[in-house]
C-alpha cells in the first residue's frame, strides 16, 4: 500500500504510525532531533544512573479508558500519585490548593464546608464571566490566595501579567475543600516503568514504519505521499507568513548530589524574587528504583526564540487572530493534517495529544474507505 509520511516522532507521530501501521500502511517518519518521544524524552543520566526527564517532569494522567489501555499495551505503568508542594513567602504549602493548603495559609482549622464557606467569601462576586487568568482567580479564590500561590509563579513562567493569559490555564489546577493532595483529579495515573522514550520506541517498533532521525522534512517532499501527517509547529510549516506564534522555552540546571535534596519530585517555587519556577527531584518521579546519587533540575522558563526548542504555546489573547489565519491555511491544506500541540499550537496533555492522534487515524481510515480526500 502507498506510503504515508509522519512529521515528528513525539506521542502524536509516533500514535499516528503505529496505528497506520497496523492498519496495514507503510509509514516513514521523519524527526528533526536525534532521539523520539518530543519533549517527553526520557533518559538516563550516566553520571547517577538515574531516569531524568530532559525536557521537564512528566506525570501520565487521564479518564480516558482507550488512551489508558492503549499505553499499557506498550509498556508497563507504575502506579504514580503527583503530589506537588511549594514554597510560598517562605513556608511550604501542600498543591493543589486543599485543605490543609488554606488551614496552613490562614492559620485556621475549617472543615470542609467551612473552608469552601471561607473562600467563596474571599472571591470577588463582582467578575462574573471571567475571562483572563487573573479574573478566573480573583472570582474564586481571592487576592491572597492568588498572590501567594500563582501571580508571581505564572509571571516567571509565562512572561506577562495573568490578566492576558486565558482563564483556561488556571483551569487545569483543582481547589479542593478536603486534604486530596493528588495533583489531578483523572482515574488513571502513573509513570511508564522504563521511561517515555521506551515507550515511544515500542509504538515505533513495527516492520512497516522506516524511522529517520535527525531528519528534517521539507514541504516540497508532500508530493512523494498519499498523505502526510505533521506534528511540527503550524507556523513553521507556511513559512512563517503571518509571523511566529509565540512559545515559552524553558532553560534547567542540573543538580547532582548524594541522597534526598529536597524530599519530593516536585517543589514550587511561586515568589517572583526567586528566578526559578520549580525543582524536579528526578528519581522520585521512579519511586520503584532505589538510588543513593540524585539528579535535580532548576526550571527557568523564559520567551522561546527561533533557536530555541518550543514547549508552552503562549496564546495571547491579541494574538488569536494570527492563530486563526494558520488554523485556516491549515484547514485549506490538501494532503496534510496538522496535530499535536505543535502543529495545532495548544497546551496539550499527553492524554489529550494520544486521544486525537487515534481519533486522527479513525478519520483518515473511515475517510479511505468512503473514497473521501483529505
Ligand atoms: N501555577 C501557578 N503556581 C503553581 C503551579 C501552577 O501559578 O504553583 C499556574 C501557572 O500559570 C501554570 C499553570 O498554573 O502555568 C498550570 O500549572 P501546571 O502545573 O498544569 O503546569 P505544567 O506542569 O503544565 O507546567
């Protein structure tokens, strides 16, 4: 059968082979960077033996039964609760926000209905359809929770002020009114036992899907495929004629030591006067190995220049209208599909990214077999 090309081999290119793969297809995939699995990648780090998460830490959550199954037909998950902590005005406070987080900040033993009475008091009734962050924040919580915990936190890690970030990144943090410090709230949870790049490895492992590394793929080459499926940044692909969209980089610093540094696998660091967003304790994302050495990363996040590798579409709201002129020239696009948060520029989760790329092939078969062009 006629070959079909893949842009990246992240979640979304490497999701898209395998079951075009499966499907009976032949599928080359052509990945710019020297190794697979994006910013996912995971390795270990020679100098402690320990599996670092290069490209920042990341915790495999979701309430989707197929993209739960579908990832442990790959690999085996361990089970794995994210429970983050941070420091704020110098002491140190449970995350999400909880009960114990709001008992701690106000110095107060509330129960449950008391705590939730407490912060809708705190809120200002007055927004009543927040759009921004800031607004999302001040409706709930108030100003001293959000001062504390994510002004300053938000500000190192996205560049501008929260009142031009949507209110759907603030979104994704829960507040809870008992002591749940389980970072998400999805059924399934846990960390692929021998690390993300394994797992990415085993999809890609299949005698119909030809691997390049290191390889860039030009535009120019669409015509040599039935059709193509890029996962590579949406502005990229048309040369940039409406401008660049805007990403956030992030830049780590690696701590090696002996024992626990700083006794979890993640620890916040939301004043603005402290450079750094937060420090990952690599080992502790695999609480199922022992290790006397550690490996920690100091993340600084900062504006993504053209060199540099992308993680955190920015989304301004003043840039929607650039977005909308690439979603269009997209969507005009004969032969190509654009996926993945590159090519789609959202902050997406790895669940969200594997639940489209399926859903991406479930389209493009039933498409094939009703003779209808994409
Ligand atoms: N956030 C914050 N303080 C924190 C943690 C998160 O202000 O201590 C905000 C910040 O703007 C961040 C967003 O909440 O970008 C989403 O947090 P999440 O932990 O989902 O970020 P990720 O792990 O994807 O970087």
């Amino acid at each position: 059968m006629a070959n079909l090309g893949v842009v990246g081999a992240g979640f979304s290119g490497a999701v898209i082979a395998r079951q075009l793969a499966e499907a009976g297809y032949a599928v080359e995939v052509f990945e710019r960077r020297g190794h697979v699995a994006g910013n996912c990648h995971t390795w270990r780090d020679p100098e402690t033996g320990i599996l670092a998460h290069v490209y920042g830490p990341h915790i495999f959550h979701t309430d989707n039964a197929r993209v739960w199954r579908y990832v442990n037909q790959y690999t085996r998950f361990e089970p794995y609760t994210n429970r983050v902590k941070a420091v704020a005005g110098g002491r140190v406070f449970s995350l999400p926000i909880n009960l114990l987080t709001i008992n701690q900040f106000f110095g107060k033993t509330f129960n449950p209905q008391e705590a939730a009475a407490f912060v809708a008091g705190l809120g200002d009734a007055g927004i009543v359809d927040p759009q921004s962050f800031e607004e999302q924040a001040l409706r709930f919580i108030g100003r001293e929770l959000y001062t504390a915990f994510f002004e300053g936190y938000t500000i190192k890690q996205w560049g501008v002020s929260p009142a031009e970030l949507p209110a759907s990144i603030l979104k994704r943090l829960p507040v809870r009114f008992n002591y749940d410090d389980n970072y998400f709230a999805h059924s399934y949870q846990g960390m692929p036992h021998a690390g993300y790049t394994a797992l990415v490895e085993r999809l890609l492992d299949h005698p119909a899907i030809v691997l390049h590394l290191d390889a860039a793929f030009e535009r120019e080459a669409c015509g040599d495929y039935l059709h193509v499926f890029y996962s590579g940044p949406i502005d990229a692909w048309f040369g940039y004629t409406e401008g660049r969209l805007g990403y956030r980089t992030l830049d780590f610093e690696p701590i090696r030591g002996e024992g626990d540094f700083q006794g979890c696998a993640v620890l916040n660091y939301c004043d603005r006067d402290i450079p750094y967003t937060r420090i990952s304790e690599h080992k502790h994302f695999a609480p199922w190995e022992r290790h006397d050495k550690t490996l920690c990363f100091k993340e600084f996040s900062r504006y993504c220049e053209p060199s540099d590798i992308p993680y955190y579409p920015i989304r301004l709201v003043r840039e929607k209208a650039q977005l909308s002129r690439y979603v269009e020239m997209a969507r005009a696009e004969r032969g190509v599909t654009f996926v993945g948060r590159l090519g789609t520029y959202r902050y997406l989760d790895m669940d969200v990214t594997i639940r489209e790329a399926l859903e991406t092939v479930d389209l493009f078969l039933a498409a094939r077999h009703l003779g209808v062009a994409m």
